[in-house]
C-alpha cells in the first residue's frame, strides 16, 4: 500500500493502528479511473467503500432530473455505510473525480469489525453524526443567507477542505457541474452563473478545466461570511 495520509476528520484518520489494519484487511482493494461510479444510487447493495487513496463526489437525482451535489468524500473516507446497516437500497451515487485506490468490504464482515471494535463503532457513528450535522447546517444556509454568499461559502469550504496550494491560489481538482453547485448551494443555475461571474469579476476566484482556483481565499471568506474582518 502506497503511503497515504489520511485526514482526523475521516474514519480512517480517527480509527487507532490496530483497528484501522483490521479493517484495511477485511477489503478487498480495486483501483478505479476519473469518472468512474463505485455506488449506484438506488441499487440494492450492501457493501461499504473505503476510499483509501481517493476523491469522489456524491450525487442524488432529483425529481425533475437533475443531479444533486450532496458532498465530497477523500482519502480515508467511508461511503456505503448506510445501506451496509440498514439494507436500503443506495441513496446516492458516488463517482471518483481521479484515479483512485479503493477498499470493497462485504456487510457482513464490515458488521462483524464493529462487533469486535467498539472504539470504532463509536467513530463510525460521530462519522455519521458529523454528516448529519453537516446538512443540517446546510439547511439553515439555504434560509439565512442570499445564494451568492451560499455560493462563495460553498467555494471557500470545498477549498478549505479539498483544496492544494498552488503559487495562484488553492486549487480544487473536483469536476463539479455548475448545476451540481446550484443544487449543492439551494440555488437556481442561472443565480450560480452570475455569483460566479461576480466572483471571477472580484478576481476571487478561476474556473478552470475539472475544478477552479481560489486566487484570494481570504477575501472569498469574508464574501462568504465564515471570517470577520
């Protein structure tokens, strides 16, 4: 396995060495290319992922046909889960955004590692509350703030989270449609197209090809309001 650090905010960041080996053991490990799909929403699927060395985004169809940005997941990440606990059919699909290296684990043995670990079944269920807390916050955007600060927030947190730097900024390596950003900020596609029109105007930011840059992250926060100046 190629050395991969892996963030405290993901399961397998928080998981301790000897769990976390437990778990990387009960997979087994598949390499997938940009574009690829590793859940298919409304599938009747059982088995989690664990994105080992990965970038994927999560996606739901909407009613009218469009798709919805739910979330990004990286490296360290684990999706799938739900259903591997509830037996629900998919809720979501999940699409790698770059070559990646993932883990497939079965139900059951996945079921069986929380059996036997409690300390991560633990952190398997603050994972899941993280989430949870996640879209409620993003509830709450959607009636507090107008949609071009939702979408600069959107921007500076995919970046702060996502991001590299780069000498022109923080750079985003995530295709995202700009119709996934609208559904992602609660907005309508034209509103997104003139934030984001705003935006490169202020020279706040680039769109470029599969992601955008942030030239000036700081200022991006403050539009956004998650600083005050």
């Amino acid at each position: 396995m190629e050395d991969v650090t892996w963030s405290a905010r993901t399961l397998l960041g928080r998981l301790a060495p000897q769990a976390r080996a437990d778990l990387l053991r009960r997979g087994v490990r598949r390499r997938y290319d940009s574009g690829d799909v590793l859940i298919h929403e409304g599938l009747p699927e059982t088995h989690v992922v664990l994105l080992e060395d990965a970038l994927a985004k999560v996606t739901a169809l909407l009613p009218e046909g469009r798709h919805a940005l739910i979330a990004i997941r990286v490296s360290g990440d684990i999706v799938g889960e739900m259903s591997a606990l509830n037996d629900l059919p998919r809720s979501a699909t999940v699409t790698v955004c770059r070559p990646s290296a993932i883990r497939l684990i079965g139900r059951d043995a996945f079921r069986d590692f929380l059996r036997r670990n409690a300390d991560a079944a633990i952190e398997v269920a603050g994972i899941v509350a993280d989430r949870l807390r996640a879209a409620n916050r993003q509830r709450v955007d959607f009636a507090s703030y107008p949609a071009k600060i939702r979408v600069a927030r959107a921007l500076a947190e995919i970046g702060a989270s996502h991001g590299r730097r780069t000498p022109d900024g923080i750079a985003v390596d995530i295709e995202m449609t700009q119709s996934e950003l609208a559904t992602l900020c609660g907005a309508a596609d034209v509103t997104v197209h003139k934030a984001l029109h705003d935006l490169r105007a202020a020279k706040l930011i680039d769109t470029v090809y599969r992601g955008f840059v942030i030239r000036d992250p700081e200022t991006l926060k403050s539009v956004a309001r998650l600083v005050t100046r």
